[in-house]
C-alpha cells in the first residue's frame, strides 16, 4: 500500500478468526499486501474460498479453516492444522464479534468472549514461548448496548465504584449519594 508506515511482515504468520467479509477480511488484505502468510478461520465456507482465493491473487499464502465451534477441541484443532500449514503463528488477529440486531445473548457471548479466550489459550502459549508476538482483539460497540458484551460490561461499570475499592468514584459522589 502506498505510502504505509507499517513495518513489513514478509514470511511472518497470521492466524485471522472472523467474518471473510468484514473487519476481518480487510485485516487480511492489508496482511497479504505486506507478505504475511495468513490462517483465516471462519463459520462461512463461501465466504472463507472467497477471501482465500482473493488473497492467492494478492500474491499471499494463504489457507481457510472452517471452525463452526468455539470450544477448546475445536480451537485445538484450528491450532493444528496452522501449525502443521504454515508454523508458529506471530500475529493473532480475532475478530469474531456479533453485532447484528436481535442477535441472542448466547451467540454474542459465544462469538466475542468465548472465542476469544479459546483462541488466546490456544495460539498465545506459543507466542509467549517464543518471547515475540503480538496479538489485537475487538470487542463490538453496536447500535444497541443491550445485545453487546462490551454493552453489558459498560452498563456494569456504571454501577460498580472505582478502583476495585468499595468507595464510589469522586465524579459520581452525589449520584451513589443519593441512593444510599
């Protein structure tokens, strides 16, 4: 890409969990254009050949594993076959967030935390024995707050006091005040 300032990542190994059509699609893209091998892990067989195909033409390495789970055999198995692929990963990408309207609580939950810690467990052990790595997740910020996770968590915070102490923050004094 012209005139980028990121650093090279020529032969380096992606591992990409998330929709091929989405975020996570043009995190490949930006990968494959500067030389990254990538894993791309998805639900979406279509989806998946398509960005693969996409990212062979780009001139990358690149292979699609399809994980409908979000279970540990199931990123066990996701973690196998790109060791066995491509290597070691050094970059790990998730980026599998729910956040279409009226999407039920178990299916966020399921796409944004539990896919996320499994992923963690599975690739970052490797990374860290490696001492080098890096790894960026997203969290979904949706147009409603109720059918989030990061909706759920905010809400919490509002109601929890600071700083894990039992004193509520200086800033919202007079609201707990109030309902003491």
């Amino acid at each position: 890409m012209f005139g980028s300032t990121f650093p090279e990542l020529k032969g380096r190994v992606a591992v990409v969990l998330g929709p091929a059509d989405g975020v996570a699609g043009a995190v490949c893209r930006m990968l494959a254009n500067r030389g990254a091998r990538i894993a791309v892990i998805g639900d979406d067989e279509a989806g998946l050949e398509d960005l693969v195909d996409e990212l062979h033409w780009l001139g990358a390495e690149a292979i699609g594993i399809l994980a409908g789970g979000v279970d540990a055999p199931a990123m066990d198995a996701v973690r196998a076959s790109v060791l066995t692929e491509l290597g070691a990963p050094d970059l790990l990408f998730v980026l599998t967030c729910t956040t279409h309207a009226g999407a039920d609580w178990q299916r966020v939950v399921n796409s944004g935390l539990t896919a996320t810690l499994q992923a963690l467990q599975a690739f970052v052990p490797a990374m860290a024995e490696a001492r080098a790595g890096a790894v960026v997740t997203l969290a979904p910020v949706g147009a409603d707050p109720a059918t989030t996770a990061v909706g759920a968590v905010r809400r919490s915070r509002r109601r929890s006091a600071c700083c894990r102490c039992s004193w509520p923050s200086a800033s919202r004094s007079s609201r707990w005040a109030s309902t003491s």
